[in-house]
C-alpha cells in the first residue's frame, strides 16, 4: 500500500470529530444544464471556512508536545492561516501566521479572532513563505507549511476518502490547485481507493504556477497576474514534494478566465445558494467546462472554501 496512503487512511481516523466530514451534495439544476450528474463537495462548510483546517490539525497532532510547546508558526494568505490558528487554539498552541500585505483583510481579520499573531510582510507569495521559513527557524519554532509537508497532505488527503465512501462511481473530481496539497492528497486517497476516477487538476489562467512546471518539467518562476482566485496565487516552492505528487496523480488539466471564473460563482449561488471564494469558482467554471466529457456520469466539484470579502463577491457577480 502507498505509504502516502496510509498516512491518509490514519489522519482519516485520528483528526474526528475536530475536523468536519462535510457532505457530499447533489445539485440537480447543475446536473440538468451539463448532462452529468454533479455534486458538490463541500468544504466550504468545514470549520474556518476552508479544506486547509483538514491539514492543519494533522500536521499539529504530530508534532512533538515538547517542540511545539512555545508555538508554532505558519504561512497564509488567509485559509491556512485560519485553520492553523483555529487548530493552535484547540491545543493550547500559540500560533504565529506570517502573511503578505496584499493578503485579503477580512482572512487577516479572521486569523487574529482565532487567536493568532499575524505579521505581514511586504513581499510576494513565494518570498513570504521562504521568509516566514527562515523566521520560524530563527525563532525555533515549528513551522507548518501551507502544501509542501507530507503530514498537511494527508490531512487534506482526507477529502478523498470521504470522496470514496460516499459516493462509489465517480467519473471525475475537480479540484482547483494552487501549491497542490489538496490535489495531492485526494488524488493519492482515490488512486487506491477509487482508481477510476479522473483527478482534474483547475487553474486560472491568471496564475497558473504549478501548471507550469508541469509543462515545464521542472519547477520554474511563474510569472502571474491578478485573480479572483487569490487562495491558488503565488508560486511553487523550490524541492516541493507536490510537484512529484502531482506529475504522478493529475489526470487532466484546465486553465480558466477571470469571467469563467466569476460566472461559475454567480451560477453556484443562483443554483445551489451557496457564496463561495473564487477558489471554489476555478473548480466549478473547469467542470463547466468540461462537461461534455463525463455527460451522464457522476462528478463532484471541490468547494475549497467560502472566505471572501462580500463587496468582493457582489462585485463578481454582477
């Protein structure tokens, strides 16, 4: 059995009842408009909002009482940092959440709420976490990366056996993919648990790091442009462990608009009545797009998360 794996199957039982198993819902007005029959995935009702309290709370679990006794830090535009935050706060850890100035402030906001010291710093999405890194270390604190961590991985791996065991024919799952933990993780838990299914890997076409690398071989500098889809911006670490990962478990791939994006977000609230981030849009704007692909079979779309500023999303949806 895939060591990865394993260590999916075992976050699966040890991270209950912190970590919500979040249903699976069908949505038939989707299913009418594309010919599949679509379902919903919806993390955008775990605790802080976001998938990433999934790999948060596994990571924490394992580490060592005794290093992580004078906290802990982490790096995030804001949903890792929430759920890092929120885990830290569960066991008595103080947390330390290292961000960019241009992260979104009501995730800042959310973060200090659960307890957390936010320090911004004025630099891009991959410097500040190569800084926060070096801070962490300085300071001897244990630091929780955001997707390049095996033991985040399996954490968020867990989406993918909830996937299996509550529906057994899926065709494919769409997920959007920023540093690629979550993808990475539910494509290692349905390569053994449901081996069929296609893993769809979602991008914006605005930012498109990991995408790139795989085109590429090799992970590059990416340059990137703005996106709704701040949650998957910013670039690929150097040695990231999901760029192996994702060579090996992405079946197919999509690179979609700002308007597709936007679009699927409004669609998702006239159909569903659920507000998502623009996150949770790529996903849903790449089945759209790739309907006719699995016309008459089961896919479920990944709602990664729902953090986003209304005037944000009202400005989206217009």
């Amino acid at each position: 059995m895939d060591q990865l794996y394993e260590r999916i199957v075992e976050a699966h039982r040890a991270i209950r009842p912190q970590v919500a198993v979040t249903p699976l819902t069908h949505s038939p007005l989707l299913s009418a408009a594309t010919g599949c029959d679509v379902y919903l995935k919806c993390e955008h009702l775990q605790h802080t909002g976001s998938f990433k309290f999934r790999g948060a709370t596994n990571k924490l679990r394992l580490l060592d009482p005794v290093l992580r006794r004078n906290g802990i830090a982490a790096v995030s535009t804001g949903n890792h940092g929430q759920g890092v935050a929120l885990a830290g706060k569960l066991a008595g850890v103080p947390v330390t959440v290292y961000a960019s100035v241009a992260a979104s402030p009501v995730k800042l906001e959310a973060m200090r709420a659960l307890g957390a010291n936010v320090v911004t710093i004025d630099a891009s999405t991959l410097e500040v976490e190569l800084e926060a890194a070096r801070r962490a270390q300085r300071d001897g604190l244990p630091f929780v990366p955001p997707y390049n961590d095996i033991d985040v991985i399996a954490g968020q791996g867990t989406i993918g056996i909830e996937l299996a065991e509550q529906h057994s024919q899926l065709a494919a799952v769409f997920a959007s993919v920023g540093g690629g933990g979550m993808i990475s993780g539910i494509g290692a838990a349905l390569e053994q648990a449901s081996p069929a299914t296609d893993i769809v890997g979602c991008w914006p076409t605005n930012a498109p790091a990991l995408y790139r690398c795989l085109e590429a071989g090799k992970v590059i500098d990416v340059d990137e442009t703005d996106t709704i889809s701040d949650g998957t911006a910013g670039g690929v670490e150097p040695g990231a462990i999901t760029f192996a990962l994702a060579q090996r478990l992405i079946d197919r791939t999509v690179l979609v608009s700002e308007d597709e994006i936007k679009a699927a977000m409004k669609r998702l609230a006239q159909t569903d009545r659920w507000m998502v981030e623009g996150a949770a849009g790529v996903a849903l704007a790449s089945m759209l797009r790739s309907a006719a692909a699995y016309r008459g079979k089961a896919v479920a779309v990944v709602l990664c998360g729902r953090n986003i500023m209304l005037d944000k999303f009202v400005a989206a949806v217009k």
